[in-house]
C-alpha cells in the first residue's frame, strides 16, 4: 500500500510537470514521452472544464484563446478533487495577471460573474422567502429579526458597469466592443427555482444584503443602505430583493 501511495503521489507530480519523483516506475527511453500523453489529457479536460465554467469570457475572446489559457491555467493549479464539477475558482484572479489578458481589464470580472453564475447554479435548495413576510413585519421587528440570505443568492460590486456587459454578452449577439460606461453597479444572483436569475443593483442594495450576509439585523442592514445611498428607497428595495428570492427566511436575533 506503501508503494502504491508513492506511486500515486509521483504520478500526480508528474502530471503537474515534475517527473523526477516518477523515475524509479518509468521503464523505457520513452517513458517521459509516455507520460506527456496523461498530461496532456489532464490538461485538456481541464481546458474543456473552465470553457464551461466561464461560458462570457469564451465568448469574448474566443475558443482558441480560451483553451489555450485553459491549458496554461491547469498547469498552475492543477485539480485538488476528482471531479472537474467546480474546478476554476481562481481563474479569475489569475486572469487578472496574465499577460494576454491585460489590453481587456474587464475579463477578470466576467469571470467573476461567470463564476459566481456557478455557485448560484449548484448552492443547496430552498424555499424563498415569500413576498407577504415583509407586510407581516412590526415596525419594532426590524430591529429583532434579520433576513437569511438564500444560499443561492450572491451580490458583487463594480466600479464600472461589468453587470450590464456581462448581461448583454448572454444574448444571442454579442454586442459589438466591449465598451463600458464609469457607473459603478452590483449584481445580485439568485435561484428561486430551478434557473439562475440576475438583476443589477445600485450601491445601497448591495450594502443592505451584504449586512444580511454578515447577520445585521434588518434595522443594521437598512443603516448601512442608508449610509451608502442616502436617497435610497429602503421598502421598495427590501420589497425587491425579496421578490428576486435573495432570502430563504426571517430569524429572530
């Protein structure tokens, strides 16, 4: 068992580039030869596995770019698990320095949408919270009881438009350039029921679920609204967040 843990550990070097630790179980001249070919199959389902997980940058830059970089990507950080499911949580930050993707800033925060898409698709289940919960609130229960954000929902902010871009991008054209305008905006994910759904945000909505997040109460989460967007219509917003399915509940502090 010893030696076969050795093996396995070697063998997982070696398909990450160093083979020196496989060399007592190579026979042969052409042994490195042998084991290019696993690597290579490693790397590609690696490639074919981030092309699906971030099916907005593709589009931008194309399938050749993508799997080129796919395959670059791999080799630093091959797969920790057996399964490709969820493989590429840091590609977009290793987009953000890789050279090829410089002149397009935005890429890496597509990413992160495309990434956060994921995470939305595959979070547990279950049962929004209904529109009614917030007409049954107490003025007095805004201070006792916070909201628990659906764990399918995620909010991200940007200091330039990414959501609307990345938005456009899911059409069935393209739109032409990647132009983008300063306003800074959020994006909220979530999954009420069986499909992802998306919807920006101004800077006050994501401060109020990102208090959620953190556990404020609803009182908190409406300061910190407030503080970030002080025209803010805070029961049109809580209204609206909670129509969207960003919470499964209200809890009692």
């Amino acid at each position: 068992m010893r030696e076969l843990s050795a093996f396995q550990d070697a063998f997982s070097e070696a398909l990450a580039g160093d083979i020196a630790p496989l060399a007592p179980w190579l026979r042969g001249a052409d042994g490195e030869a042998r084991v290019s070919v696993y690597r290579n199959t490693v790397a590609k389902g690696c490639a074919d596995a981030l092309a699906a997980q971030f099916p907005t940058v593709e589009r931008v830059v194309g399938e050749a770019w993508m799997r080129q970089a796919g395959v670059i990507f791999a080799r630093a950080h091959p797969p920790s698990r057996p399964s490709l499911h969820a493989y590429g949580e840091a590609f977009p930050d290793w987009l953000a320095g890789f050279a090829p993707a410089r002149e397009m800033p935005f890429l890496p925060d597509l990413a992160r949408i495309d990434w956060a898409w994921t995470c939305a698709e595959f979070a547990a289940d279950a049962r929004p919270l209904a529109p009614a919960a917030l007409a049954d609130l107490a003025a007095e229960d805004f201070a006792s009881h916070r909201a628990e954000p659906h764990p399918a929902a995620g909010a991200l902010w940007f200091d330039c438009a990414i959501p609307s871009l990345w938005r456009a991008l899911q059409g069935e054209a393209a739109p032409d350039g990647a132009d983008l305008e300063a306003e800074p905006q959020g994006l909220l994910l979530t999954r009420p029921s069986f499909e992802v759904e998306t919807r920006v945000l101004g800077r006050g909505a994501v401060a109020f679920f990102a208090a959620c997040r953190q556990g404020a109460s609803l009182a908190l989460a409406a300061e910190a609204a407030l503080e970030a967007q002080p025209d803010l219509p805070l029961a049109t917003t809580f209204a609206e967040l909670i129509a969207a399915g960003a919470f499964s509940r209200l809890l009692p502090l």
